[in-house]
C-alpha cells in the first residue's frame, strides 16, 4: 500500500481509488486483495480507453498509467505459476505501451540479447543527455513501476533511461524461466554492450541505480563492469540469508522467492549455498563512485540490515563512498524499505550526489 500511494505525485496511482479499493478488501479473504486491485485496474482502463476514443489523450494517459500499477497490485500474490499471473503481467505491459505513447519522451521498446534468449526492456532518450541511468529490478519489481519510481524524474532532469526485465524478473522469470543469478555482471554488460552497438547511440557516462535486490545486482555489477561511472544502491544486502529472509515473507512469496533463483523449492532455497548470494569478494573490486542508503525501519533486508550495510561500505573497493541513512527524527519519512514512504526523498539524495560529482540534473532552458 505505501508503494501504490507514493507513486501518486509520479502519476502512478490516485489516492482515493488507492482507499476506495481498501474498502473491498477483508482480511478474511486472501483472493479479495486480487479481486480488488483488478476491478479497480479494469475500470480506471475502460475510463482511458472512452477518453483516448474522443482525443482525450492526457486523460487516456493518466488513467493508462494508474492501471498499470493497479494491475501489478494484482498479480502480487499470486503463485508463481498461476495462468492469471502471467495474464495479467502480460496486461501491465499493453495498458503502459498504451500510456507511453502519449509520455513527453516516447521510449523505445528494446530487446537484448542474452545467453539464447531477449530481455525486454525500455529506453527512454533525450537530448544532450547528462548520463544514461541502467536501472536493475528489485525482486518484486517490473520495469513500468520504476518508470514511476525513478524514471520519469531521471527523464525530466536530462538523463537517458534505460531499464529491462533481467533474469528471475517479471515475465523473464515466470514466462521464459530464467533465474536470477549472483554474477549480475554478466547481464548488466550485455545490456550496455547492446546501448554502445546501437550506430545511434551517442556515448555518456553511465550510472547503476538499483533498490532492494536491485541493489545487491548493482553493487555486484558495479564491481567489475568497469564502463559504470557510479552506482546507487538503496537499502543493499550483503548476503541473501534466506533462512532468514522467508521468516517474513507470505505463502505465496516463500513459492516465488526460491522460483526467482532457480531453486526446487524452500527447503533448497534455505540449505543449497549456491543460492545464498553474496558480495563477499566483489565489493574491493570496485572502482567508481557508491552511493549507499537505508531508512531507520528497514525490516526486509534479514538479518541485522544495519550491520550488512555498513559492511557493504566498508568492503567497497571505490575511494569514493558515501553512505546516507535516513532517520525517523528528520520528520520527513524516508526511513522504510527502499524509501517507499517518502520517493521524493530518496530522489533529492541521489540528485544532491550526483550533482556533487558533475553528474547532476541537466541545467534548465532559459526562454
């Protein structure tokens, strides 16, 4: 729910139809979460599709928009290999291509290749583009939800955008069955190898940006792929404990977590090394900017997330560090996972950084 209501101001949800879905959810009945989402994801689509009938388009826009995320609020607890999951991912990507061909900055719908397969992704471009951003999926997360999370202001502020369903995210997981996997930089190299192939693509700086297990990706990518010129991490892991981890997570999370690696099932996910992901060893190979971050009551990086946090810093390889944690006393929130409670928050952190090191917004067009 704090995810859905801070992407208001991002154009992704409305909070009265945020609240006037609450009202038909009961805790006493699990599938009334997806029934609700998607009533409300189905009429806020029927508005866009009448008002893009007549010309509206900016309401088609708004309304294609807040469907996508109602939407994916309805696939989220659903099994792994439920056929209305897939349908319904399958739907956030037709309702966002709707609502992105009426964005100020029409993105480009890319395919990258890898290992005998393609990833799908974005690529938003603009003009004189300070850097290109490389964003990397948190678990739980699909590429339109970080085009309200981070991409639309990263658009509006002068960078390139570029971010991709890698491996064990979204339909590349539940749909062509590829994991997650720990050496991210062998993902995350193809997918700039594809940017510098590209005869259009004109050469910038590029910037990691990741959250949750976004941030673990990007903080091992950013240890050996040496064309990254910084890396942004919010509320990074160490070490993926997932004994740990799967104390906190629902039923239907357990089935997806040990999906999302490759693992049989929870009891391989818990007792198989080879699914316990960590940094150590890659982190002294870094060499570009870090910028680390994490909220006072951050609960799901387990266990002891402030301990594995100020590991991460100390093991970076890079003379450049930065960490920020952002306390309940600064009355501004900020403090949960990955700063969902305050977005706006976590966006000046990063642009105050990045502007510290010639890599901020792009300066504004004077008329």
């Amino acid at each position: 729910m704090t995810r859905l209501l801070g992407l208001a101001d991002f154009g992704g949800s409305d909070v009265t139809e945020v609240y006037e879905t609450c009202d038909r959810i009961s805790l006493d009945d699990a599938q009334s979460w997806d029934r609700a989402w998607l009533q409300t994801a189905e009429l806020v689509e029927q508005r866009g599709r009448r008002a893009e009938k007549v010309g509206n388009w900016i309401s088609a826009r708004n309304y294609f928009q807040r469907a996508t995320n109602y939407y994916r609020a309805a696939q989220f607890f659903m099994l792994p290999k439920d056929p209305e999951r897939l349908r319904v991912l399958h739907k956030i990507d037709e309702v966002f291509d709707a609502a992105a061909q009426y964005l100020p900055v029409v993105p480009e719908k890319v395919l990258i290749p890898y290992e005998g397969k393609e990833l799908p992704g974005y690529l938003w471009r603009v003009p004189n583009a300070v850097a290109t951003v490389v964003q990397l999926n948190g678990g739980d997360e699909i590429s339109s939800e970080n085009w309200f999370t981070a991409g639309s202001t990263f658009v509006e502020a002068g960078y390139n955008y570029f971010v991709f369903e890698g491996p064990g995210v979204g339909l590349t997981l539940l749909e062509k069955r590829v994991p997650r996997r720990p050496d991210t930089e062998n993902y995350v190299g193809p997918a700039i190898d594809y940017l510098e192939g590209r005869s259009d693509w004109t050469e910038t700086p590029f910037i990691l940006v990741g959250t949750s297990f976004g941030s673990f990706d990007v903080l091992r990518a950013a240890s050996f792929e040496r064309r990254a010129s910084a890396a942004i991490a919010s509320s990074p892991a160490y070490r993926l404990d997932w004994a740990n981890l799967v104390k906190w997570m629902s039923p239907e999370f357990r089935q997806y977590a040990h999906e999302t690696v490759g693992a049989k099932d929870v009891e391989e996910l818990v007792s198989d090394p080879r699914f316990g992901f960590s940094l150590e060893g890659a982190l002294p190979h870094m060499s570009c900017p870090l910028l680390l971050i994490q909220g006072d009551e951050e609960l799901l990086v387990q266990p002891e997330p402030l301990s594995q946090f100020l590991r991460i810093y100390e093991e970076a390889g890079t003379g450049d560090k930065k960490m920020v944690f952002v306390e309940k006393s600064g009355r501004l929130g900020g403090v949960e996972h990955c700063q969902k409670d305050n977005v706006h928050l976590q966006h000046d952190i990063w642009f105050e950084w990045l502007g510290v090191r010639g890599l901020g917004p792009a300066p504004r067009a004077t008329v």
